[in-house]
C-alpha cells in the first residue's frame, strides 16, 4: 500500500495544497505531515493509511479532470 501511496503522492502536483487539507483532516500540523508522513520515512499511521489514501485517489482524480479540461 505505501508504494501505492508514494506514487500518487509523486503525481500530484499541488503537494502542498495536500500537505494541509491532512494536516487539517487529522488535526496536525503541516510541518509535521510534510516531514513524517511524507518525507524519507512515509511513517503514516496505520489507523490513517485508509484515508490518506482515499484523499489521495480523490487529489489525482480532481486534478485529472482539472487537465483534462484544460485540453477541451
């Protein structure tokens, strides 16, 4: 799963944008996610894996539709 996690997460391209919708949905700080959960360790907790990547799917999802607008 965390490799699914880190590919998605290289995608996106408003990383920190993403950085903050967690750090709000989880109540942490933005420093804290950017550094433990997404930085050289991907320590992300277990009870949150779920969810950071159900946000994430939904992050590439809107900003596939956002380029493929743009295409039209």
């Amino acid at each position: 799963m965390k490799d699914n996690l880190k590919n998605l997460f290289t995608n996106l391209k408003d990383k920190q944008g993403f950085i903050e919708l967690c750090a709000k949905e989880f109540e942490k700080k933005p420093l804290s996610i950017q550094n433990n959960w997404f930085g050289r360790y991907w320590a992300i907790p277990e009870k949150h894996l779920e969810r950071v990547l159900t946000l994430l799917q939904t992050a590439n999802y809107q900003q596939y539709i956002k380029n493929k607008e743009k295409c039209l």
